[in-house]
C-alpha cells in the first residue's frame, strides 16, 4: 500500500482516558427504532400467513438520535438539528432523548412529515419482517432554512459537527454542504456518515465514513484517495465489518483490523463508530488513534442486542477484559446477561445432525433470547459411545450445528458430562429431551438453585444417531 505507515499501539484503555468531555452537534434523520418480540404458534386461517403473539417491544433511539445517544454516553455533551414529527412516536422520541440527557431544542417538530419508525418483528431464532414508516422527500426551502439558521446560532459551542445521512430528506438537499461551511468558517471539524449515489454534497467535510458498498457505489470509479482530492476531505473511512476499517488520506493508506464477531448485532454500529471518531477527533487525537477507538466502539455495539450505546465504561472494562484471561465463551455470556437476554443452554455429542436434533434446538432456542450448544469432544463421544465413534470429528460438528438459525454460540467440552460448562455459565435455562427426567438432568439442580430453569424438550420417536447406524441406544 501507498506510503503505509505503522499503526500507533497505545493501549485501548489508554485512549479512552484521553476522551475530554466536548460537545458535539449531531445533524440528520432522527428515528426511533422499535423492537417487538413474539412467538409463532399458529396461522391465519383466512390468509395462511403467520400469527405473531406479541410477548415484549423496546423502543430505542435510531439513526442520528442514536449517534447523539453514543456522543453522550462517551462523555460528550451532545445536541441534535433535524425533524420530529408531531405523532405518538415522536412524543416518544422526545422522551427517549430527554431520558439520555440530549438537547433537542435545535430539533423542528414538522407536523406534515411523519416521525421515521422502523419495527422489527422477531420470534425466537429469527427475524421476521422490518416494517418502516418515513418519508424521503427532500425539504421544503423555509424548513431547510430554518434549520440552517438554528445550527448557525450554535455553531460556534460546538467542538464537532456530525452530518448522520440516513436517506431520509434532512440532508438530501444544499443543508449538508451550507453547515461544512458555517462550520469550515469557525474551524470545526465536520464528520460524515454518509448515504446515497453522490457524495459530492458533502465536500468540504473533515471524513467520511461509508461502508464498502456506499463508497463503491459513490466513486464513479475513482479511487478512494482521489475523491479524498476530488471532495477537498481530510480523508475517507472506510468500515469494512469484520475487517475493521480502512483509513485514505493524503499521507497514505493505514488498515485498521479488528476481532470477528460471532453472529454480530450490526444494527447501529455505524453510530457507534462516527461518535467515537468525532468525540476521538474533538478531544485533540491524531485520526489513527480516532480510528483504532471508532473500530473498537463499532465492534462492541455488535455484541450488544438491538440498537445500542458504547460507553466509556465498556471500553475500560473491555480493554481490562482483554488483559484478563477470561474464556471468551463466559465473556460473551455475561455480555448477554448484561443486556437482560435470557440465555439457554443445551448439549450432545450431535454426531449425524437429524431432523430429531434440530427439533430439540428450535425447541430450546423458542424459550430462551440466545442459545448456547455444547458438544462433546471426540475423546468424550469416544468415551460415551465407543471406539468407533465419532463417525463426524469435532470442528465438523460444530461447523454444521452453527450453521442453524436457532443457534447462537457453539463451544465444545472434554468431561464426560457438561457439568463444570454449566456451572460456568449459570444458564437460564436448561434443556434436554423428554426422555430425561429434571432429577437426571446434569446440572439441573445447578441452574435451579440460581433461580433458572429446565425444559424437557419433546423427542421424534424413532430418530436418533445410533438407530440411523443400526444401534438400539438413546438419541445422542
């Protein structure tokens, strides 16, 4: 790569101290992201189609809301410029804000355009629909002026400015390039996530931040370091998932990897990152110290459920994690925990994977937020079962059961039974087939006594991997 660079190594935690509580302004599509979760039991007899039974909704802040929620909870003081409508979920909005210490009075009520609602629909192990509510419409003249003139107001408060492009009109118009000059003027750095075909409304801007496939689709062709030229940019960011980040600017080229996530939650990472860089940036860092900081942000906003806040409390306690020798399997787990997610708990050797088995799981994955499945290694399946046994090793088990969409983690065990696993994690909940009784569950009595529970799941008379192989034992 073109004049690379090293990465500079300073510890996570020691950057994190370096954070100064700034203030920041967050321009751009306000939305509120609800979450609704049910189970499927029936259909409708009319139109065949599913029945969803409503059993809980959490309702978040979404899109640029929700980098204002980051801003803050990294310290910031942080205010927000767009439009709220005048409806039930904008009343909510407002609250969800107030309840984050955010300052909307920059915020317009526009009672002619709905509040933006995105609803996700969920059962157990799976996603159902997205359902959305908005409209895109760029915005009329004295609504776009009147926005502009408010952040003008302020514009001098302000350490940095964020423009978060959701699609949503607020910025489809001249806004965006009119606040990177008010801002430009007062020497404010102005950072970008931005949306859509062209790029060219936000010239001007400090970085930008697209992913892979909004750069590609935005640069006609060109490089990543010519439109930095081409825009007048200080540089382009580009987030790249589990590959961390890319970071052009006109010394070069630096990559920016980060730790896979098994199964991420990537909804609202975006968020996490651009207010990471903008606070990172604001609080006088260089931009490779910024990115290593936004990288870390986005990645921990992927390990948290639903759209989510990073705060400087989990980058401490994740940095010191990661100091620790902590099984990543228990660190995951008490990150679920953490977010309120009942976790459950099964195992089995799953030598051949029958329709049995995925009956058990789908069974276990309906009762529980995220589901754990341990399986025994091939010296324990060979202790269990005999010499000839396992027909399938290890890593091929494991490969075939995280493939299942009722499957949230795979770990495997040594013992013969999964006892010191489950009294690692605690589950909430405990499974097995109904061809056990709660006393022989092992580890029942465990995951009782720390106020969990134990389903018996229902077995498919006749299925199981030693009848498949001409044997008379028990399912696996």
């Amino acid at each position: 790569m073109d004049g690379q660079s090293p990465v500079p190594r300073e510890p996570i935690a020691a950057l994190a101290a370096r954070l100064r509580p700034v203030r920041v302004l967050v321009v751009g599509d306000l939305m509120l992201d609800r979450y609704i979760a049910g189970e499927v039991s029936r259909r409708d007899p009319d139109h065949g189609s599913d029945i969803l039974t409503e059993t809980g909704r959490h309702d978040c802040l979404g899109g640029a809301a929700n980098v204002a929620r980051n801003a803050a909870a990294l310290g910031a003081e942080a205010a927000l410029c767009g439009l709220i409508g005048a409806d039930p979920e904008g009343e909510r909005l407002r609250a969800l804000l107030r309840e984050s210490g955010i300052s909307a009075e920059s915020a317009r009520v526009a009672p002619e355009r709905p509040t933006t609602l995105k609803q996700r629909f969920s059962a157990p192990g799976h996603a159902l629909l997205r359902a959305d509510r908005e409209t895109s419409a760029p915005l009329p003249p004295d609504i776009e002026a009147a926005l502009l003139a408010r952040c003008a107001a302020s514009m001098d408060e302000f350490d940095a400015v964020i423009l978060s492009d959701y699609a949503k009109g607020v910025l489809r118009g001249g806004l965006a390039g009119d606040i990177i000059g008010l801002a430009r003027a007062s020497g404010i750095p102005v950072l970008v996530d931005p949306k859509g075909a062209d790029f060219v409304r936000y010239a001007g801007a400090a970085y930008l931040t697209p992913n892979q496939a909004e750069f590609t689709r935005a640069a006609g062709g060109l490089s990543p370091t010519e439109l930095v030229t081409r825009l007048d940019l200080d540089g382009l960011v580009i987030t790249r998932a589990e590959h961390g980040a890319t970071l052009f600017d006109r010394t070069g080229t630096r990559e920016f990897p980060t730790e896979p996530v098994a199964k991420p939650e990537a909804t609202g990472a975006g968020d996490s990152f651009i207010a990471m860089l903008a606070v990172a940036c604001a609080s006088g860092m260089g931009i490779d110290d910024a990115v290593r900081l936004a990288n870390h942000a986005g990645r921990l906003a992927c390990l948290r459920p639903r759209t989510a806040a990073v705060t400087k409390a989990d980058l401490a306690e994740d940095a010191a994690a990661a100091e620790r020798p902590v099984d990543p399997l228990l660190a995951q787990v008490a990150l679920w925990k953490a977010a309120g997610l009942r976790v459950g708990f099964t195992n089995g050797c799953f030598d051949l994977l029958h329709a049995g088995h995925v009956h058990l799981i789908e069974q276990a994955r309906a009762r529980c937020d995220r589901l754990i499945v341990a399986v025994n290694t091939d010296a324990s399946v060979r202790r269990l079962k005999g010499p000839v046994r396992p027909i399938h090793r290890l890593d091929h088990r494991m490969r075939v059961l995280g493939a299942l969409r009722s499957v949230d983690l795979v770990t495997a065990f040594d013992d013969t039974t999964p006892l010191r696993l489950i009294e690692a994690i605690t589950p909430d909940l405990l499974v097995k087939g109904a061809d056990y009784t709660v006393e022989t569950v092992v580890g029942a009595s465990h995951v009782l006594a720390h106020g969990g529970t134990v389903f018996l799941a229902e077995l498919i008379e006749g299925l199981s991997t030693t009848a498949a192989l001409g044997g008379g034992q028990p399912v696996d």
